[in-house]
C-alpha cells in the first residue's frame, strides 16, 4: 500500500487480527512468569490409583512417544499392569516419529518403529487416569478444552529438580538436543514412577551410558 492510500476492510481486518495476535503473546509470556514459579513449587497431587497413564506434547513425534515408551519400559520390567499411551495436541494422525527420536530410543535398546502419531481427543482423555504434558500451555489448554480432565493433568518437568519445569522441544534441533530431552525425560519417568508406586527409587537411566546398537 502507498503511502497517504486508504487501507481496505480487508487490510484493517488483517491488521487487527495481527495485533491482537501480538497482544495476547505478550499477555500468555507475562502469565507464565507468574505461573512458572507456581507450577515449580507447588504439591503434585495424583490420583490415588493410575492404571492408565497419557503422555502429552506438540505433534506426538518427540516428547511424548519418548516418555511413553521409556515410562512402559519401567512398566515392563517391573512386570506390573499399565496402559501407557501417548498423543499430541496438534498433529496428524498415522505419522512415524521423528527419525533422531528413533536414534535416541535405539541407543538405550528401546524402540519407536511402530510408533503412529495420534491426535487427542476426549474419549482418550477420560480413558487416562493421569494426563502427562511437557508444557504450561499445553496443560492450560487441555483444561481449556476438555474441561473434565482438570485434576489428573500435570507437567512431567515437575518430577525433574535438576532441569527445566517446560521440557524444550528438540524436533528442529540436533541431536544432541534429542540427547537432552531424552535425558530430562527418563529423569522425570524415574521420579513419577517411583511416585506411583511403579518402580523403587534407582538412578535413572539418562544416567547409564547408551548401547551401541551394533553391539547390542
């Protein structure tokens, strides 16, 4: 548009939506200062009986089919009876995880290859007993959403002391970024296994050095 030229409806309207876009960034990163402290500290309470567990991130690629498939290792060796599941907020359903995710699953002898992306939806959410996400926001807006789920909805970062409350997301990263998520995550599982009763308190295994698959 030139200049001293009259915007059309369609360029105001655009220009609005943009700006209260813009708006509402700033008013969600000013909110999460103040509730990033409360979610650090304040008492985890859950259920008091799981036997089915939702791990929960972005697009069901990285976090969360990491955490479900390391947290159902713990199940497994353990021999006690859980679902363990895991979906994402925004994805498209039928989508293999990403291919680091797969490395890193490999390198401590477990396995993404018949991982399938799936979408929430509420019958998944009322069939978990406890819902795992790696993200503030995605917590607020499974309770936004799906409003029946609000007590048994919790950050997996909050079982992790040493590390960040948010668990970063490593899908445009390298990966050593994969290496790290991998590693919070399994710190997290340990903890919330042991909190529910799943496992006995041992180093987690971000602490063992990863198999060489070529020797495995």
């Amino acid at each position: 548009m030139n200049l001293g030229e009259t915007p059309s409806p369609l360029e105001r309207c655009w220009t609005f939506w943009r700006r209260l876009r813009e708006t509402a960034t700033r008013l969600a990163g000013r909110m999460n200062v103040v509730r990033y402290p409360y979610e650090r500290w304040a008492t985890v309470r859950l259920p008091d009986s799981v036997q089915s567990i939702l791990f929960v991130c972005r697009g069901n690629i990285c976090r969360s089919p990491l955490a479900a498939v390391y947290f159902q290792s713990l199940v497994e060796k353990e021999g006690r009876q859980m679902t363990v599941r895991s979906a994402g907020l925004e994805t498209t359903p039928g989508k293999p995880a990403h291919a680091e995710a797969k490395a890193v699953a490999l390198q401590h002898q477990l396995s993404l290859e018949e991982h399938a992306t799936t979408q929430v939806h509420r019958e998944l959410l009322d069939q978990s007993d406890l819902i795992v996400v790696m993200e503030i926001v995605q917590k607020d807006r499974i309770r936004r959403l799906y409003p029946g789920p609000k007590g048994k909805v919790v950050l997996l970062g909050r079982f992790d002391s040493a590390g960040s409350l948010e668990i970063a997301d490593p899908y445009s990263g390298t990966s050593e970024d994969f290496h790290s998520c991998f590693q919070q995550v399994s710190r997290c599982c340990d903890v919330l296994a042991a909190r529910l009763g799943v496992k006995s308190r041992e180093p987690a295994m971000s602490q063992v050095l990863p198999v060489n698959p070529e020797n495995s």
